[in-house]
C-alpha cells in the first residue's frame, strides 16, 4: 500500500512538474496569424506563447523533425488548435481568393531550398556573422593566402582597387573575404587562451589566377594593406533555424559583446566561452543569468555586501558555432548585458 501511495505521489508530482514547465499562452492569444513578407518564426511564436522560442513544442516536433524542418511562406497560416487537451500549432494554407480568408487546414509542406521561407530570427542582424570570418582556426589563424602588393605602390586599397595575393592555388575561388588577425578570446573562468578573432576588412575577387594572383576589391569596410590574409567567402545562406534546449547541460559565460561594447540588451551579438566541443549547436537557445550583491553600511559605518540569489534577465539564440566559442543573438533582456554573465540552459 506504501509503495502504490509512493508511486501515485511521484506520479502526479512529475505531472505537476510536467504542467509547470509545459509552454504557456500569452493572455489573449490570436486563433491564427496569416504569414507575410518580413516575419519571423520567432515574432510569429510570440504572438503565441510566452516564450517564442518554444514553438517546436506545440508543433510536437520530433528530432529528426528539428533538425530537418518543414519551411513556412507568406501566405500560410499559423493556427493555434485548442481541440485536444494540450493545444497545439498547426500549418495551413489561405485559399483563393472565392473564398477569401478561409483556411485550409492540412498539411504545407515546401520545397527546402527556396529562398522565400520566413526565417527563425532577423536575417539582416546575423548575416554578416554568418559570412565572415569571426573566430579563427589555428590553420587559418596562419593562412598563408595573403596581400603581398598593392597597385603602383600605394599604401593602401579600397573599394575598386587592385591587389596582389600569394598562394591563391586555382582559380576554384573567385570570393574571398579579407581579414586581420584580433584579438585573443580570452576564457573569463579560466583565463585560456580560446581563440582568435578575424577582424573583417572587406571582399575582394579573383580576376587574374597566376603567382601573384590579381584580385579587385569589391568591398572594403576598412583600409587594407600588404600581409593582411585572405580566407573563401561562404555563400551568406541563412540556415533554417528551429530553436531548442541545447541537448545537455550548457554552463559557460559572455566572453565579450560584438563591436567591443561594455553593455548591450535586445539585438546585441554575444561571445560564448562554449563551442561545439561543448555540445552547443546552432538553433540552442540559451539563457543569460547575473550574479548579484546587494551593498549596504553595517553598524560601523563599513561598507559590506552581500550576495542574493541570481537572475536570469534574458535569452539568447547561438546562430554560429566553433569549436570552443559560439556567437549568439540576444532576443529578449529585461536589463543590460554585460560582459562575464553567466550562460546556461533556459
């Protein structure tokens, strides 16, 4: 008798349990939300739930589902069905225009390589990141493709103008993205050395193979010089992200704030001293926690403080991985981010 009271007490606590943490509706949720040019998975979500970053959930996606996501269009519609017990997201497609505002509610399934699907999160925040070089591999970290002359001597190039480059092998590659070696990545835990940032100068193009290669510069955000190095340029595709919980326990810290800032909030791109030897992987959505100390005067006079519990003050979504750091996009913050907060599992 103990043992099926025990039994029935774990039960309904893991249910309990289970109810808590089930993905809650905002207060007043629209029945649909027919998708147009501009939105995003996540803005879509939050006209949802409390925590867009949750929707795989009411989808009942699976893993494989996750990883290998079926595509949403302007024109679909986005329907929150409350038939059942728990409610649930569901796809369908607007008919024409003789039955304007009708929903057909089976399923949409599209082609995965059109350029059309409406992106997890703003496209135009991370595309750069996902182009360029951001954090160096110890082989390019010393790439040996480098500028070794500039145009009838002059000092500098830029946008237009002509450079010479070693070591280009063929003419396989016609984009290449211009670099500086940075600065270190320094763990704050540890204080390791985890890698090098690739400080961005521009693009240039192959128009000439030979040794040296001659390349025009087709963008140059800042001045480049003889010895700055060379990598491929990766098409700028934005991968279809899905958001979800990193599949093991994540506990690292914000390294730095993109663009060298002490402080950021909503739209800020973050370092994260965890990479994919870590686990983490593109679409992990992260929470962002501050230890905190209240400051007080004891009865001489002398300053103390004192620790309180931490917060968690935000989310953020890892958009690009290396092998020990991750870059990540801030989401939602109800206060500044900074430097050293501690990152884990939301």
């Amino acid at each position: 008798m103990v043992r099926i009271i025990s039994a029935l007490i774990l039960a309904v606590t893991a249910a309990l349990a289970s109810a808590a943490d089930a993905p809650q509706l905002v207060d007043n949720p629209p029945d649909r939300h027919v998708v147009v040019k501009g939105d995003t998975l996540w803005g879509i979500s939050g006209k949802f739930l409390k925590e867009p970053w949750r929707w795989p959930e009411l989808w009942n996606m699976n893993r494989d589902q996750i990883k290998n996501p079926h595509l949403i269009y302007p024109g679909d519609v986005v329907y929150l069905d409350r038939s059942g017990a728990k409610p649930k997201l569901r796809l369908g497609k607007k008919v024409g225009s003789a039955q304007a505002g009708t929903v057909k509610l089976t399923p949409t399934v599209h082609s995965e390589g059109s350029t059309a699907a409406i992106p997890s999160i703003p496209p135009h925040v991370i595309e750069p990141f996902i182009s360029r070089p951001l954090v160096l591999d110890p082989a390019d970290a010393g790439s040996a493709v480098r500028i070794v002359a500039t145009q009838e001597e002059r000092v500098m190039i830029g946008n237009g103008d002509v450079g010479f480059a070693s070591n280009i092998p063929d003419a396989s590659v016609i984009d290449w993205n211009v670099f500086r070696p940075g600065k270190p990545l320094v763990d704050p835990e540890t204080g390791a050395v985890i890698g090098q940032e690739a400080y961005y100068l521009g693009r240039a193009r192959l128009i000439q193979p030979g040794e040296p290669a001659t390349l025009r510069i087709t963008e140059a955000k800042e001045e480049i010089y003889r010895g700055d190095q060379l990598l491929p340029a990766p098409p700028a595709t934005i991968p279809s992200f899905v958001p979800r919980r990193p599949d093991g326990e994540v506990a690292g810290s914000i390294i730095t704030l993109y663009g060298d800032k002490t402080e950021g909030g909503t739209g800020s791109v973050i370092t994260i001293n965890r990479g994919r030897a870590d686990g983490l992987e593109v679409g992990n959505v992260v929470a962002l926690w501050r230890n905190r100390v209240a400051k007080a005067y004891d009865a001489d006079l002398r300053r103390v403080e004192v620790p309180i519990p931490e917060e968690r003050y935000a989310v953020a979504f890892v958009f690009r991985t290396f092998d020990r750091v991750s870059y990540a996009l801030v989401m939602s913050a109800s206060k500044s981010v900074r430097r050293g907060d501690i990152v884990r599992n939301p």
